[in-house]
C-alpha cells in the first residue's frame, strides 16, 4: 500500500495529532496546521525540527495485547518502538563496548563497587530533570524484570548517593560491568499507566503515534517529526502489512522459529547478536569424558558451510566463545581451530583412536580392549537450520570413521535430555551478556552448566578474565582463557547469530542498528517515505 492509502490514515489520526500538546508536551502539526487534503503541511523554516522526511508518514507496528512498559515488556515489537521513547541508561555499540549515554562517566576501584554519574540536564517528557534516584529506580526494576533479570544477577545493591550518583555494588568483581546497563530509565514513580521517559519522541495519548520532544536535547537532528504505531495482527498479517507498506520496519530473526518471510523487495541490513549456537559435549559419557578427543572434534565442524549455506550468512563463524565483532577476539588465535577434518583424524590418532580392526570405522581404548565410537548427538527437532547443521557435523565426522547419530527431539524431550545429561553431544544455542561471562555456563558455580564439568580451572580462567583491570591485561587474559576452553572443549562454539532490520527500498538511511537499539545514533538516520511504492 502507498501513498495514497497513508494520506488517508494521516486524514484519520489528524485529529490525535491535535490531542498530542496536553499530554505528550507541544505538538509541531498543530502549531503549524494541516492542509485540507490531511497532508503534514509544516515548514522547515518555522520548525525547530529538521524534516528530512517528504510526507512525514513513517510507520512501526506495536502488539496491542502487551504492556509499552520499556522494563516489563515482553514483546519484541513494543521493545523496538520504546528505544524511541525511553533512553538506556548505556549505550552498547555494534563491538559490544559500553557508550555514555544518560550515564556519562563511571568508575571502580575493585571491579565490584562501581560510581555512576548521571546526566541530570536530561529531562523527561513532563519536563523534569532526570536524578540518580530515577537511575537507581530503573535499575532496581529491572533486576525484577525478565528481560533484564538475568544480566544484572550478580547485583548486590543499587542506591542513588546524591542526584548525580549512583553507586552499584556486584557479589563479584566485574571490569566490564557497565557493558550490562543498556537498561531503559523511567521516571522513578508508582504510576497507572506508562512511565514518563526523556527519549526523542513521546507517545500520543490514545498511542497511535510518537511526536518529537521538543525538550530533546537533539530534537533537532531527529530525521522525522511523527512516527505512525500499527496494531500487529498475526504473523501472516504483519508480513502483509508491511508488504502494504502500514508498516515501514520491521525486525527480523533469520535464524530462529519466529523468522518471517517478508520477500526479496527490501534493504536489509544485520547487527550481530550475542546469541551463540555451539556444540555441548558430555564429559560423563564413554568417548567424550577424555579430554584429548573432545579437543580433536573442534576440528570436525564446518563453520563454514554451516554460516553461509545453512544459515545464509545470517551468523558470523566464531572458534572461540567471543563474538568476532569483539575486540577481545583474537584472530590469529582463532584459526588455530580452523574445520580440518584431518587434523581431526591426527588427533585423534595420537590420543590412540585409530582403525584397528580394518573396518573403516575409528575405535577407543578400554581396559578390556577396544570400542567403537558411537555419538549420541541430540538436536531440537523445531529449528530445521539446526537439524541440519547436526546432520552435517555428524556426515563429515562420520567420514573419517566416527560414528554419530542424529537424534531429533521436540523442545521439552531435548530439554529434558541436557538436564539429565541423556546425550554425548547436543547442538545448542545461548544468549550471551555482553561482556561474554561464561561463569553461568561453564563453572562449578553456574546454573546452566549441564557438561558435567566439575574442574575449578575453568572459574579461574573465567575469572581472571573478568576481574582484569585494564584492557591489556584484559586481552591477554581472554585469550588464555579462550584457549583453555578450547582445549578443554566442554563447548565448541560455531557461530554468533546475526538478526535483521527491514526497510522498503529507498525508505531509511543511515541505520547503524545494535543488538540494544536498533535506533543507535537515530541522528544520522534520512527518512523519505516519499516514495512510490
């Protein structure tokens, strides 16, 4: 749908617009009026906005039967069109770093009592200046939140010193810490309905539409003065919508059970995620409990293949559990781990797996005598990229005489299967912090460490990581700590996945979008909906 059909909208949400000024501050349409045709008639001369956009019609869907609330939502849809309402207190890039942002300076003695200082010339929408208290308040929300809940785990304590400072303290020391605040800030105050927040634009009163602030403080660099919200129907519906152009951006994962297919007809640009797909290995069962084997099947996975032909470039190819995007990635250290089935094989013959009796297929050594290897290699039956990807690893081990089965479960069978340990090796995928702590997943002290581990050299491996106070010490510290977890193969890391942003051709330039905001520098967007579809 062009054109045509958004003047029509625009003629019906006119009348919003002029309900904008009581609630959500001045409102540019109606100061500077409407033409009969319903069309946005304001002048740039007049405007304290910069309109880079021809008709002003830009269009987000939003999920109706979920709350905006930026802290308590659970739809991605509203996630995305609060970036535009509710700031984060951090910023985090596209190299996962932490970027001031409401919080512009931090600092730490220890790596676990951490200072914060807060930009209090920001205001909210009701005009009033952003404190510490509203900081802490966030924060201390979104320890509850199941967005946020997770990451901010290993929070002690959160508390506002004065209106500039908020001091957190951490049950273990962290130099990265601060990558962990890309949490939205809300007015610290118990109100029905939404919180005030101090981002570009605020929502219309009936939340048909987002105006700019005028109290922004970048208000006018903001690419487009009103942004249109559309009730997403079903799966099929948002795909038509957008396809109709109601909808104008959309997010989209590739490589997971909520992809959608919106056509070829579209930009698309990625941002790499911290979400990791890897392979877990059993050190308790037969084969995979000797470490030297474990170690030779980094080698027999062909990242490769798995990122572009399976996956369609949707992912970044990783040896080591950083994200390659990461400045702590070391390259050169992860070629050492490059697919090479017959360094596999090499290995695995000098750990003494080797062909004995001449039957094509490699065998172990027990005390009795020897066994054949056969991997009970699980995978969840609903993701048919990950299916594939299992059959694949297992074809080409199965090559050089290793024998694999593939064992396709529903989710709550694959589950139930890891928690038991009822596997020697499951294709798995985890949603990483930004920091890449790996103490949950793979330490004695973690809940999610179903590999059996139970040797405390990874804690103080991951450990030194962590608490290394400067960047140098730092990435030296990664770099032994990747390559002990390499040779230690508890996981054998694949890929990192990348998700999409969508835009009709033409539409939007300029989008530097991040795993936490999707609108990162809006500043530098161009928005021309002037366009023929």
């Amino acid at each position: 749908m062009g054109n045509t059909t958004k003047r029509i909208l625009a003629v019906l949400l006119s009348a919003a617009l002029l309900l904008t000024a009581a609630g959500c501050g001045k409102d540019k349409a109606a100061a500077d009026g409407e033409d009969p045709d319903g069309e946005l008639t304001i002048d740039p001369n007049v405007s304290t906005v910069n309109i880079k956009a021809q008709d002003n019609l830009f269009t987000l869907g939003y999920d109706a039967d979920y709350t905006m609330d930026p802290i308590s939502t659970t739809s991605s849809a509203n996630a995305l069109v609060d970036r535009l309402v509710y700031e984060l207190a951090v910023e985090v890039d596209r190299e996962f770093n932490a970027v001031p942002n409401l919080i512009t300076e931090w600092s730490t003695t220890n790596g676990y009592n951490w200072s914060f200082k807060v930009d209090t010339s920001v205001t909210f929408h009701d005009g009033s200046h952003l404190t510490a208290a509203d900081v802490a308040y966030s924060i201390n929300r979104a320890r509850r939140s199941d967005a946020y809940g997770t990451r901010l785990s290993k929070v002690w304590g959160v508390s506002a010193m004065d209106d500039e400072t908020v001091l957190i303290t951490l049950t273990e020391t962290n130099y990265l810490f601060p990558r962990l605040l890309a949490i939205p800030v809300v007015k610290g105050e118990d109100i029905d309905g939404l919180p005030m927040g101090t981002g570009p634009y605020v929502f219309s009163e009936d939340l048909t539409q987002l105006t700019v602030y005028q109290g922004y403080r970048m208000a006018d660099e903001m690419p487009i003065d009103v942004i249109y919200l559309h009730e997403n129907g079903d799966a099929e519906q948002t795909i038509s919508d957008y396809s109709s152009s109601l909808i104008d951006l959309v997010i989209n994962d590739p490589t997971g059970l909520s992809r959608l297919g919106y056509g070829a007809n579209n930009e698309t640009r990625y941002f790499t995620t911290t979400n990791l797909q890897y392979i877990g290995l059993n050190q308790k069962r037969e084969f995979t409990c000797y470490q030297n084997c474990r170690y030779a099947l980094n080698y027999g996975v062909d990242r490769d293949y798995i990122v572009e032909t399976i996956l369609g470039g949707s992912a970044v190819k990783t040896m080591l559990p950083i994200c390659p995007d990461s400045d702590l990635y070391n390259t050169d250290l992860a070629k050492r781990y490059e697919y090479s089935l017959d360094t596999c094989k090499g290995l695995l013959a000098s750990a003494g797996v080797q062909d004995y009796d001449e039957d094509g297929l490699l065998e172990y050594q027990l005390p009795g005598g020897y066994a054949k290897i056969n991997l009970d290699f699980i995978v969840c039956s609903d993701n048919t990229d990950k299916v594939k990807a299992a059959q694949k690893i297992a074809a080409d081990l199965e090559s050089i005489g290793i024998g694999v089965s593939v064992r396709q479960l529903s989710w709550d069978e694959y589950k139930a299967a890891i928690v038991a340990g009822n596997y020697d090796l499951f294709y798995g995928e985890i949603k990483l912090t930004a920091d890449f702590n790996l103490t949950d997943m793979l330490t004695t002290k973690g809940g999610k460490n179903f590999y059996g581990i139970d040797n405390a050299d990874y804690y103080e491996y991951i450990s030194a990581y962590l608490t290394a106070p400067t960047d140098e010490e730092r990435a030296q510290t990664c770099d032994y700590m990747c390559q002990f977890l390499a040779e230690q193969a508890a996981i054998i890391p694949i890929c990192f996945e990348k998700q999409q942003v969508l835009t009709h051709r033409d539409v939007v330039s300029g989008i530097e979008a991040t795993q936490y905001n999707v609108f990162y520098n809006l500043k530098n967007w161009t928005i021309n909906t002037d366009i023929t579809q």
